[in-house]
C-alpha cells in the first residue's frame, strides 16, 4: 500500500462480536484540495461516518497528496467530512459549515474512488486598538461573538478571543461564515455595569464595539463569507462620567421592610452594554443613591408581603453626570386562569404543555410559563397587565393550537390587553387531528443523495411564526406532521443555514420554484420536489 492509500481504522460503537459483523470489502477514497486554488491539502482529517441501525466512525488522515483511502468498509450509506486548522470543516457535498453531507451509498464489494472534498481557509478578522487619545493599547482583550437570532432574539455566542499586542495590533481567525461583533474591554467589571454603591461620581470604563451598534436588532455587523478576510478594524476605547440615581419606592398606606421590596434595573441598550442588577432599598423605602453608567433603563419594583404581591414598570434615561430621580408605586400583580383541552388522541407520554404570556412590546421584559397537567386547568401568575401575546414552545410534534379564547376575544394570533383579573379563563384547544405533508426528492442522476433542507411554511391564515423545516432521509424522503388547516408553500433547498429565517432569509424570491397546498384536518399531502439550489 502506497503512502496514498492511508487506511482509516474502523471504530466502532458497538464492540467485541459486532466489529466482526461489520467488517466488508467496501472502499472509499478521494482527495481533500484547496477550494481557491486547487493545490492538495495534506494532513487533513477524514471522518466517515456509518449511518444506520449499527453506526460505526473510521478516520484517516491524507498524504503529501491530500489523498486518502478507506478500505475494508460495510455495505451501507455513509457521511464524509474533512477538517484541517486554518480550513473550514465540510462534509462532502456540502459549502455550509456544520451541514450534512451527501449520503454515499456502497454496495459490497464496491468502490467509490476520486471523491473531491474542496475546503474554503477560514476567515480573518485583523486590525488595531487605541486609547482615546490616539496611543497602541496594548494586552487588551478582544473578544470576537457570532451574532445569531434564536427564539426570536438577537444572541451574542463566543467565537474566539485574543489579546492586542506591544503595539496594539490582533489577529482572529474565524472557522466558519458569518456575521459578527467584536469587543475590547479595558476593564471588564466596570465595563459590564458594575455599579458603585456610593455617592461619590466615577467614571466608568465602556466596552470597544466594532462596528458600533452591532448589538441592536438592525445594527451593522461583520459579514464574512468563507475564505474572507477582513482587515484596518480599528477600536477606540472610552470611559463615560456615570450618572447618579436616587428614589423611593412609595406604598401610601403602609410602612416598608427593606425585605419585602426589590429593586431592579435592565439596562435597555443593545449587547453588549446590556446588563441587569438589583438595588437595595431602606425600611422607609429610600433607593441609596448609586452610580450608574449612561443609557437607558427599565426599572421595576417588586413589593410582597405574605401573600400579596405588588410590581411596577418604570422606563428611564441617564446622562453622563446626570443625577435622576425616580418614584415607584407598585400595583397589584394579576393572574389568568386557563383551561386546556386536546380534541383527538392524545400522544403518548403526553402529560404537560408549556403556556407562555409575555409583553408585546418588549418580549423580554418578563415572562411567565404556565404548565398544564392531566387535569386541564393551568394558572399565569403575577402579571404586571398591559398588552399581552401568548406563544407555546417545546409543544409536542403531534399536537397544534386550534385556538385560544379569552371571553369572545381570539387570542391566538394576536396581543390582546390584560387590566384587572379577568372574570373569564383563557380556554386553549389543541388538536392531534392536524394535517401531514410528506414526500421525496426527485433522484439524482448519480444515484446519491444530498440531504435537503424541506421548508413548509403558511401562508393563509398568515403566520406571525417560523416556517417548519426539517431534513429528508439518506433515501430523500421527509414528513411534516400537526399542521393547523390552511394553505401551505413548499420547498427544499440544497442548502440552508441554521436560524436561516431568523436572520432575515426570505422565501419570496423562490415562490415559482414552491408548491402549493390546502389542507384541512386529517389530510395527507403527498409530494414529489425538486432541489432548488441556492447557489
């Protein structure tokens, strides 16, 4: 065997008789080159893996040549994917980082030779940092975030941190595309909101963002694609005079225990100067007076004493050195009695739903979960009142909301106002009686299947939620299950990156390449779709 046939050792999950079992005359072999030029990588990682009722990993590890080789293999249908430090990791068949890959199918005794795996070199992201009077700051922490939507919300998840150097130069390397932030902190705890408890004005350190206002919703942020490199990123630190904060909390007919009142404060500017802390107040309810870095608040008070419970909202504005004065008179809180009932069987180990009530105009001012048992009746407690929508995650796949009904009012789809414990429950019906759509893709001339990305998503009534997506089989067959009556688009791409939707992809320059359905409960829409390629 030449340096070029590299075995890969077959590891399996399963030991002892069954490594025996699996054994076969199978091979598979290719090279790993570079996306950009062509030129074989060596020393690339291969892992392939066996799919099925008995999975089973083999790995290798290329040549001078970028070749590799795997031999002895099962018949069976496998996934590949090559990894190298300064590349990005690929499945083959695929351009989208943590995608899987074509499905290869190998029969006994066959060989599926001159497999191309091309990697794309990962990105880069160079620049320097100054002081704000123009000199190198150096041994300064730069920390990189790829900025994702989830759940609805913008997250910040840690890429990678480096520190500047002697003349306050960095470098970061980026795995895989995407969309970023950068922040350099001079020092951390006061940069996040520390907060001093004293009366005496500070100035207070703030976080370097690049580019500036790439926390916000709609804010700029780095775009790299694959292999890019992003140079000149320049980051100014600063420090802001901090402003000074002072009130009471007010509750007219009674005196105040300093354990029955708690004050918190969110800070409402984008990531990264987001935070949220808590401040003490006296037995006369006095707030002692603080410091408090320069943007905007939400401040609440939370009163309980036995078992009642009081709250309230107030949203202010600080300036640099600014002193600000707040009163808080906290309100009863409300609760919402609701009844839930399943119309058809109920799925197996069915036992509880999540129910979630939050604010329209600010989702993540607060949220209460309630949950239902067997008994149908579920309680949405301490509510502070105002505009509401309900939402139900983690529902289970056999199940849709058919409705949700406060008195005569639909609630499902829409915000609805909360003043006063109402005299009606919120009465949810769910359904196991939901529509199915199910499906394959058009074969491939070469006989090997890439897994597509099937998106179904309403379009009458509308929907204010993500589309569905889920992925077909090694034999390109997929099942949607539990859709509420309506008319659906469909789709599949070839490729499509997690929280896709999320971050702003939209269907609607593929409707022609779509399929239309109506469906009613208990229907079974059956579909044949072609690979729409995005690229």
């Amino acid at each position: 065997m030449t340096s070029a046939q590299i075995a890969g050792v077959l590891v399996l999950f399963s030991w002892s008789q069954v490594a025996a079992q699996l054994v076969g005359t199978g091979e598979i072999s290719g090279k790993v080159v570079d996306v950009q030029n062509g030129n074989p990588i060596p020393k690339a990682a291969l892992t392939l893996n066996l799919e099925g009722p008995r999975p089973a990993t083999a790995i290798a590890i290329t040549d001078s040549e970028g070749a590799f080789r795997f031999e002895a293999l099962p018949a069976g249908v496998y996934q590949l994917q090559a990894e190298r430090r300064g590349y990005q990791t690929l499945a083959y068949g695929t351009r989208v980082a943590g995608a899987k890959g074509t499905y290869l199918k190998l029969a006994e005794g066959s060989k599926r030779e001159d497999l191309i795996i091309p990697l794309p070199m990962s990105s880069l992201i160079e620049g320097n940092i100054q002081g704000s009077d123009g000199s190198p700051s150096h041994d300064i922490p730069i920390t990189l975030y790829r900025m994702i939507h989830r759940d609805g919300k913008l997250q910040a998840l840690q890429e990678g941190m480096v520190q500047s150097d002697a003349i306050g130069s960095f470098r970061i390397p980026v795995s895989q595309p995407g969309r970023f932030c950068l922040v350099a902190n001079q020092s951390p705890m006061q940069s996040y909101g520390m907060v001093f408890m004293n009366s005496k004005q500070v100035m207070l350190n703030l976080p370097a963002v690049y580019p500036p206002g790439c926390g916000d919703e709609q804010g700029e942020r780095v775009e790299l694609a694959a292999g890019a490199r992003r140079s000149n990123v320049n980051l100014t630190l600063v420090s802001a005079l901090a402003g000074q904060v002072k009130g009471k909390v007010i509750l007219a007919d009674r005196p105040v225990g300093t354990s029955q009142i708690q004050v918190r404060f969110r800070s409402l500017s984008p990531w990264p100067l987001a935070f949220q802390f808590s401040a003490r107040a006296s037995s006369t309810g006095e707030l002692m007076p603080f410091n408090l870095g320069p943007g905007s608040y939400l401040v609440s008070a939370h009163y309980e004493n036995g078992g009642e419970k009081q709250m309230s909202f107030t949203q202010i504005e600080v300036a640099p050195g600014e002193s600000k004065e707040i009163n808080l008179t906290p309100q009863p809180m409300l609760q919402l009695s609701c009844q839930v009932k399943v119309e058809g069987p109920k799925p197996e180990r069915f036992r509880q739903i999540a129910i979630r009530i939050h604010a329209e105009s600010r989702p993540d001012l607060f949220s209460i979960r309630a949950t239902w048992s067997e008994g149908g009746a579920c309680l949405l407690a301490e509510l502070p009142g105002g505009l509401m929508r309900l939402s139900f995650p983690d529902l289970p796949p056999e199940l849709y909301v058919k409705s949700a009904q406060l008195g005569n009012r639909n609630v499902l789809d829409t915000a609805f106002e909360l003043h006063g414990n109402p005299s009606q429950d919120l009465q949810i019906v769910l359904s196991s009686a939901g529509a199915s759509v199910s499906g394959e893709m058009e074969k491939p001339e070469s006989g090997d299947q890439t897994p597509a990305t099937v998106v179904v998503a309403r379009i009458d009534p509308p929907a204010q939620t993500t589309p569905i997506s889920t992925k077909t089989d090694a034999e390109g067959k997929f099942r949607v299950t539990s859709l509420a009556p309506g008319a659906y688009r469909v789709y599949a791409f070839d490729q499509l990156e997690p929280e896709a939707f999320e971050n702003g992809f939209s269907l609607q320059q593929y409707l022609d390449s779509s399929q239309l359905i109506r469906v009613k409960d208990g229907d079974q829409a059956a579909l044949k779709l072609s690979l729409i390629r995005r690229n």
